[in-house]
C-alpha cells in the first residue's frame, strides 16, 4: 500500500508543536502578527456576520478560534487536524470556549456555515507537486461539500521570489488555482493578493436556494 502524504504531515507538525508548544511557530507560522492577519482575510467569508457554524481545516492548537473570540465574533466552531498532537494542544488552549470541539480528520467534516483553511496545504514536504496538488483537491472539495454559505482558504504564492521559496512548501499560481476552483465550486469568488505577505486568500461564497430565491424574486 503506498504511503499516505498526509501521515508525514502530520509528523512535521507533531515536531513543530512539540518543540514551539501553543505559538504562532509551533504551527508553522513566523509570528503571531502575519498569522492573524491572514485570519482577518478569511474570515471575510462571513460577510460580516459574527454567529452561526464554522469549520476550520488544519486548526493547529486553535489560534483562530481563540483569535475569533477576541474579535467578538461568537461561532459554533469545530476544528479539524490530522495531527492527535495538535488536537491534543488545541483542546488545552481552548479549555474555556464552550462553543469550540476538536475532531482528529482529513475530511469529510461536519456541515457548517463555512469552512477555512489556513496554511494546512502548504507544507508538502518532499511530495512532488502533482501529488500534493490530488491532495489539494481532494480536500478543497469537501471544504465546499460541507461549506453551505461559503469556504475560504490561503496558499503560498507562485509569485514569490524564487531565492525565498523553501523545496517543501507549495507555492500555486493565484490565477490558476481561482480558475480550477471556480469551475468546480461556483463563480462567485474573490482572491485576495494585496496584503503584505506571500501569499493569497481565496473566498468563494455560495448561496442555498431559499436565499436564491428571495434574490431573484426581487429583481
């Protein structure tokens, strides 16, 4: 049987919590600066509303459910990793929300109001990447699947100077990966390259029927 990629994951991601514990590094990140202003990008998939289910994918030790709480936003929140390592940290951190669970899995996930995903597909370690991009996929699909309003999530840039790109970390073309995403999942979308890191936001926003209809039958 051949190898799960996302096993390795997995175990880089036990060695870098078990080594940074709950930080910004301990999930991959710089610093706890960058890693919020990349929360502040996806959370636009709310439209602005601050109650009702959110799913995060790859949600480390729960900096973004605990970053969320700070900004008042008031989720039912239920995080995913494949690492038990980081669910383990996750459900320490975020002792005290009581509307935060933790669930080990690389998909499917429970139906929500939307799904993020920051950072989860970056690291691929030495998986080539036409390999990695099936995985990418494969879990961007049943991000959209589970998300009923709306799924946002970030990557690397294929703009970034080629002398800082690290050989195990992905680094998609925005346009690209918008195009593969929209002929798929819908065409309202946004992508987001105008903040200072090197990287993109994707925000794609969906609408179920009853509110399509309210749309329509106003015009």
């Amino acid at each position: 049987m051949a190898d799960n990629p996302l096993d390795r994951v997995a175990t880089y991601f036990a060695d870098t919590i078990q080594k940074h514990g709950a930080t910004a590094r301990g999930a991959g990140w710089r610093d706890q600066q960058s890693q919020e202003l990349r929360f502040s990008k996806l959370v636009q998939v709310t439209r602005g509303a601050k109650t009702g289910r959110i799913v995060e994918v790859g949600c480390g030790w729960g900096a973004f459910a605990l970053w969320a709480a700070r900004q008042g936003f008031d989720f039912e929140y239920i995080g995913y990793d494949i690492s038990p390592d980081m669910i383990s940290a996750a459900r320490s951190a975020c002792e005290n929300l009581d509307k935060a669970s933790f669930e080990i899995g690389a998909g499917p996930f429970a139906p929500a109001d939307w799904v993020i995903a920051s950072g989860t597909m970056s690291v691929r370690l030495d998986i080539p990447d036409a390999e990695w991009r099936k995985q990418v996929d494969k879990t961007i699909d049943a991000m959209a699947q589970s998300a009923r309003l709306g799924f946002a999530f970030n990557f690397l840039t294929g703009y970034s100077d080629p002398d800082r790109k690290e050989s195990y970390l992905y680094y998609p073309y925005p346009g690209e990966m918008l195009d593969s995403v929209m002929s798929r999942h819908g065409r309202t979308a946004m992508l987001l390259h105008d903040y200072p890191l090197y990287e993109f936001t994707i925000v794609v926003h969906k609408f179920d029927e009853r509110r399509r209809a309210g749309e329509e039958s106003q015009q």
